[in-house]
C-alpha cells in the first residue's frame, strides 16, 4: 500500500482540565489537501476585489459569530479551558475586529491613494498609486486565543478586508473551535455572495511547511513560539521566491520598578503585576515575565507574592504545555542565586486534576543566568533586584526584542530621569507601558503589537487598523487613461476616499 | 606575518571607455573596518534624533553636491562613461531628492501619528503611535547609477531623512565617485552641528556580507543583481535576529503591444521602444527586455531594427558586464528559432575602444526558451511574436515579477478588452505603464519603484516620498504623562504635523 492511499490522519479534541479526548473532529492535510486548499482559495481572488462586498462580509460573519456564542464559547472552553467568562470577551474582541475592518474597508486610508497630475516642466508623467491584495494569506492559529488570533483572528479579518483569501492552519489544541469558526466565516461568504473558500482551514503538523511552502501562497501570519515560528520564517526565506512571514514569537516584556515607585506604590504595583502575570493563567504573549525591582525597596515582592498567593490553580492549554510550564519553573529555581518566593507547581483542583499554581522567582541582577532570560510560557514571573543604574543597564542591555516594556514610577517622577529611562526601554520594545501592565491589547488604530526581533519578524503589528498594510503592496498606474484605471484614481472622487493629489489632502 | 597585519588591498578607479586604471583612490574594508564604521555610525543615532537639523542636513548635502557639480560629474564619467549630459541629470535627479525627503520631514506624515484618548467605556488605555528609526542602515551602492542610487541616492536619503545612520558599500566601477560624493555628505553633516559618521563609506567586496551581517546593522538597502542580492537576503534572513532586506534584483520589463496598436502606431513605437531600451546603453533595471509583438504585424519590428540601428555604441560600465553582454546575446541569438534582427557586438569607436552596439532578437511565442526570459544587462531587447491571445496569455504566464509593465494600446482601444489586458499585467510588475516607456523613473510621491520577486524582496519602493517607511518601526506609548512622551504626540500639536486623533484627521 502506498503512503498516498493511507487514510488521512483523525484530528481528536482535548479537554485539559480532563485530559479525556473526543472526535474525530477533522483530519490532518497532508501536501496533497493544502495544495487542493490554497489553489481553491486562490480562486477566489477575483471575487474579493469589491470592497464593499468584502464589508458586507466582515459584518455577516460578525453576526454569525455572535449569533453562535453560546456554542462557540462552549466549544472553546471545552477544548481549552479558558472559562466562558474570557471566551464570551474574546469572542467580543473578535467580532468588534471583524466590524472595524469593515469600517476601514468604507474609509479608505489603508488605499494609500495617490494621485500625481503629469508635470511637463518636471518632464513628470501622469502617476496614480494605490495598495492591492498581495494573494493567498496563511495564517497560523494561536494556541491561547482560540478566537481573536485563531480561524476568524486579527490575521484573518484583516487579511480578508485586505481583499486576500485566507488558507489557516487550525491550532491541534482547539480543532473543534476552529472547524465550528471557519464553517460560520464560510457560510457568512456564501450569504453574501462570494465563494466559501476565501476562507479554508487546514490540520496537522504536516500543513505548516507545506503552507508556507506552496508557491501560490504569498504571505503568513503566525503566532506561536520562538522556536517553530523561526522555523517557518526560514522556510519563507528560503522559498525560490521568498515571501513577508509576519510572525509574533516571543517576548519576555520586561517592567522596570523605580526605587521612588517602589517606596511609593509597592501594593498597587505588587497587585497590579499579580494580575497580569497570572491573567489567562500566564499565558499571553505580553505577560510581564522578568520584572526589575529595586533591592532597596523590598515592599513590591512583599505584595507580590501575597496577591498572587490568592490566585486559584488553573489548568494550562494543553498537557506539552503544563510540563514546560512546571520543567521550567523547576530549572529556573535550580539556578544558583535563585530565591522561590512562591512555587509554581502542579495541583489537582475540583473539576481540573491538572491544574498549576503560579510562581514567583528571585534573583540579584548580578547572578541572573541566561535561561531566566528566556520566556517561560505559564503563570510565573522572575523579579530581578537591581542595587543601583548600572546594574539596572547591565540588566536591559542583555535583554532581546519585546512587545512590551512597562516603567512603572513614583507619582512625581515626570522629569527628565523618568523620560531618560522611558526613552531606555523604547529601542527593547514596540509598546511602552508607563504605570500599567502590559497584558490588554486594546483594538485600537493607535495600538503597536509587534516589537523588535524575536517579538516579531517583521516591522509590523498584529492588532489595530494597520495591521491590514501586511497583507498589501502599492501599484503605481503611468499615463493610464480614465477608463483603464481602478475608479479609486479616477480624477472624480465620488466615494470621498483619502487621497493625496498633487501634495494636497483630498478628503 | 599574521593575516590581520596585512596591508588593506587598494582600491583602483578604472575607465572604461579606454579600460586603463588610476590610483588607488581607497583601500578595501575587511571585517575590522567595517565593524569599526558601523559602529561609528551606530553612535550617531541619538545626534540624528532631531528632525529639523536632519532636515537641515539633507539641504546642505544637495547644496554641497550641487555646487560640486563639475568635479562630480567630470569624476563620475571617468568611470563610467555614462556622459555628463547623464550624470547631470542624475545628479540634479539625487540634490532634488535630498530636498523632496527634507520636505518630507517638515510635512511630517511618514510619522504615522495616531493618538486614541483613554476610553473607560470601552475598558481602552491611552495610546498614541509614531515611528521612530530603526537604526543603522547598510547601503549598496548599484552600479549603473553612481549618484541616484549610490552614496547620496535614494536609499541613503531616505534612511537618513528616517533618522538612520548610513553605511554604504561603495560599487568597485566608482569608488572615486563614491568618496568624493562621501565627503561632501560628511561635511554637510558636520557644518549643520552633526557627527560626520553618520554616513561612512567601504569598500571591497568582502564588506559586504560584514555589513549586512553585522549585529548592530538594522536594515539593508540594495540595488543590482539577482545572484548577488540573492545572497545578500539569504545573510540578512539567516542571522541569529533577521534583519528587513530591501533588494532590487532584476527584471524583465515586459511590453505587450497590441495588434491594433501595432496597426496604427508601428512608427512611434518602434521608436520609442529603441529610445527606451537603448537609453543609457540598456543599462537601467527598468529597460524593457521582452516586447510581446502581434505576428500578424510586422510594422514595429521594422521600425524598432530601423531606430535602434542608428544608436551610436557606447561602452558599458566595466569590462566583466561588457562580456556578459556580448557572451549574453551571444547564446540568446543561438537558440533554435530566435532570429536575430540587429546584431549586439563589440565596436570600437573613437576614444572608447571597448563599447558595444544595440541588439534585437526575436522569436515566435511558442519557440520561446527559457534563458530569453531572463534579464540581460545592456542594449539588447527580445520581440517576441504572438500570433492570438492565447499565445500572449502563455507567456505572461511564464514570466516572474517585475519593476514595470507596459501596454501599447491604438488610441481607440479604452474598452473592456484594454482593461482587462492591464488588469492581467497587474500581478506581475509594480509599475503599469500605458502608451509610454518604463525607463524614466519620476522621483514623486505615486511613484512606485518595486515589484514582485525578483523585482524586489519587500513590497516597498526604493522611489520617491514613500521610500522612508522602509527604515521606520511604528511605536505606541500607553498611558504615557505628556511630560514622557515625544513632542509629536502631546495633545497640542504646535507643529501641525498631520495626526489621526481618537479617528478624525488632524491638519
């Protein structure tokens, strides 16, 4: 019997708290079926070139999606255990997503709209520029949001509204989740008149390569970790033709406490960072997992470990997950000059025989080891006590690109030592938090969720209205008459679009 | 005698009209030197923070350039041969871009600024974004442009106008030119209150890898061939953190004329098409190397032989790119089918014994080999006959990405059939070109000047007012005190610069 002719491999659907499995859900695609799902989805690309038809869309999708929140959560929850409170505010997150892409699609500015008059005194022909769809998009589901960066994520809606056709890799921790989303999303297509396959969802270890490989794909959205989103950035760079890997790896989100803050606010501070370590149970790509604190001002560990004392044992996504997860707490504490002020380890709780605890590390500045600079996926943060400034830099200049920095200062510290250490934090990160935490990341066009290598592969974000510009490149029209170019460059503006002509803003 | 103690290897300026050398005008950057020059620009990061001086600096630069006119012009023809009509232009063509990026940073929209205002209601923190530089930028200096695309062309122009330090690797058919134009950068630089080192210049061959794989390198730009900027990107995408490659590789151009247009235009396009892949000895990356001609008329190809034949022949750049020229027509003329209608060779004419005359080849679609779709350097195009739409349609098929493509319509051809011939253009090239010539790229803000690989490796344009986002990464601060942020983001906006504010434009 040939490998060609075996049965496609049963994909089956975890319970963590549990450990029980069901299904078969789906089956795993081997290179024959991604390639059947990126040729079907490619043809679809014609069809998504109207814009408003892409809006109308989004917003059906939207609707579907919150129409089937019950289920959804259900599903979700069943297969990740992330509770029905967090899925019925992810599942928020993702439907307003869906719907502000829409009302990006209506405004315009993500068009790039120029327009250049011919200048023949400058010897300047006619120029019209605007951004087109790139092509196949593949996207890579998260395994810790099974909905806002999963089938019908930010990477999807904004790959979507770009006028892409979406081929996504379903996470193996949410199988269910992504199957029952996908079929919404699709169903949403045909309602409104565009084929189902703009969207298709793909299984297995096997589709990644084979997604990222395949030459009608032209550009992947992944978040994941360090190790298997390098992997696949390789592959997109080695292609014969390379393509954009925008991919989100990791992060360690580095806060720094001052020592005025520290004497100030250290039960405010110490709260606040138990909260955003242990949300979600530890597992968020922004979970501030090295945390600088003053050795002078003990108060902020003091409460610290108080606050997170309290925080209920949970389980974590998956069983590879919750042994990294308890391997790496265990390795960290072994590290000479490592204090265990609460020790994260395993513990059965009603309903959930596989749940953790979280943990708090401490170490002096000088005797932080290499490995306590590696994230450290789960509900445990490392305090590193700094004596003075330069320990402070000796720490920050050892320390690799994240999403997140956070400073966290006394209430009169707005001067210019305050806006110097900001300042310090602003080449280690792509969003700088000053008397917050990081964990939150608001859908907003302001937001910057990508930061400096590993954080991300590439310049761009993954959350707000530019995320689209990944899924884009700009074409410029030379001396093209009225009737052949696209009715964006049209000299008339009727549909009010922002552009610049001539140097001059145009609505 | 240690390797280390070795003498720098000289550098030579040569002049290939008559092919003798002269100096050494330089010596060749190993590994040392260039960690030496990248971290000497890497120090002047913070001098370049500041907007209005780098403004400042960039005018100062055209103006130290332009009153340098002569020398640098007399200089640049000594190695090039390209004639100071040319490099007049050219440089006029680079002084105009250092002021269009100086304008562009008083103008301000390259910043992205986007400010959302706390909103409690939808549980949403302050947030405010810019871009900020991403830090030292790696230069290739291309050799058929010593001035707008080398040492003060648009790469470096670009990424200093963005606040990134320079260093260049200077082309070996120019380092005359190359140093000359580097010291007037850096005296510009330094007579508005800058560092001098935030350009440098090396040279040699092995500076290049050292560069582009040097850790505090942030970005590299690029300009010539697909083998060498091929192994440039693959260096940048394999270091231990990746770094944006912005590559111009290679491209074919492609014109498809109609039947009607040939009918009706057979004169004006023959000889616009000779002027155009003649213009600069073939020399340009947007020369138009294939020609889709109607079988069925033959009145463009007469007209081009008729037009071409009357080029004078003129040297090209260096002896290794003449030989590739005449070994490349050489071997495209021998294979089956392809007839060679004016014939590309080596002719000594007064003053310039190593220069080359214009070559056309032709060939029927369906004879057409594979080596003929790839680009040639130098005055030679390939006509190639189709005989119905289905034979135009199979070789666009076969093409790969370009920087441009163009149509030749007949004046009444503005229907549907027109536009759907340029819409199946698009995917293929980054600039559509209608009844015109790609050659003559327009420094102006709809200018795009990228196309797919292996045009380019990014979606960017190395042209015009866009090209500064290749060397900037967007920044948010979150619930940052005026006092802590940059001025660009406090609420006032005092210098008017064009800001999104809470989802309404702002000047």
């Amino acid at each position: 019997m040939h490998t060609d002719d075996a049965q496609p491999a049963p994909v089956h659907s975890t319970d963590p708290r549990t450990g029980a499995s069901r299904g078969p859900v789906a089956v795993e695609a081997g290179a024959d079926a991604v390639d059947t799902a990126v040729r079907a989805a490619a043809a679809t690309l014609p069809a998504l070139a109207d814009r408003t038809r892409r809006a109308e869309f989004l917003r059906a999708a939207a609707d579907r999606l919150d129409a089937a929140a019950d289920g959804i959560t259900a599903t979700a929850d069943a297969e990740t255990a992330l509770g029905t409170a967090r899925l019925t505010g992810e599942l928020a997150r993702t439907t307003y997503q869906l719907r502000a892409f829409a009302d990006q699609l209506a405004e315009g500015s993500h068009l790039g709209l120029v327009i250049d008059h011919a200048d023949p005194a400058l010897g300047r022909p006619d120029l019209r520029r605007m951004k087109l769809p790139l092509g196949v998009v593949a996207v890579f589901s998260a395994s810790n949001f099974p909905l806002a960066f999963s089938v019908a994520g930010g990477d999807t809606a904004s790959a979507l509204a770009a006028g892409c056709p979406v081929v996504v890799k379903a996470h193996p921790d949410h199988p269910a989740t992504g199957e029952l989303t996908a079929r919404l999303v699709r169903e949403a297509a045909t309602a409104v008149g565009l084929p189902a396959d703009v969207l298709r969802l793909v299984h297995g270890f096997e589709a990644g390569p084979a997604l990222v490989r395949h030459p009608l794909t032209a550009a992947v959205g992944f978040t994941g970790s360090v190790r298997g989103g390098r992997a696949l950035y390789d592959m997109a760079a080695a292609r014969p033709r390379p393509i954009p890997f925008h991919g989100e790896l990791g992060s360690l989100n580095p806060v720094v406490v001052t020592e005025r803050a520290a004497a100030t606010r250290a039960e405010e501070i110490g709260a606040g960072l138990a909260g955003s370590f242990t949300l979600g149970n530890g597992q968020f790509c922004v979970k501030p997992g090295l945390v600088l604190v003053p050795a002078a001002e003990p108060g902020v560990e003091k409460a610290v470990v108080a606050a997170a004392a309290q925080a209920p044992a949970a389980p974590m996504l998956d069983p590879r997950m919750r042994e990294a997860y308890l391997e790496g707490v265990r390795e960290r504490a072994a590290h000479p000059g490592v204090e265990v002020l609460l020790a994260g380890g395993a513990e059965a709780v009603e309903g959930a025989p596989l749940a953790v605890r979280a943990g708090i590390l401490a170490v002096a500045a000088g005797e932080l080891a290499e490995p306590l600079l590696e994230e450290c996926f789960g509900p445990v943060t490392v305090l590193v006590r700094y004596r003075d400034a330069a320990e402070l830099e000796s720490v920050l200049a050892r320390l690799d690109g994240n999403l997140t920095a956070t400073v966290q200062l006394a209430a009169d510290e707005r001067g210019p030592e305050a806006a110097a250490l900001l300042q310090r934090l602003v080449p280690l990160a792509g969003r700088l938090v000053v008397d917050g935490w990081p964990t939150g990341v608001a859908v907003a066009p302001a937001m910057q969720h990508g930061g400096p290598y590993p954080a991300t592969t590439s310049t761009s974000t993954s959350v707000g209205a530019t995320a689209i510009e990944r899924w884009l490149r700009p074409v410029s029209y030379q001396n093209t008459p009225q009737a052949l170019l696209p009715p964006e460059l049209h000299d008339a503006n009727p549909l009010g679009l922002p552009r610049l002509v001539d140097g001059r803003r145009e609505a």
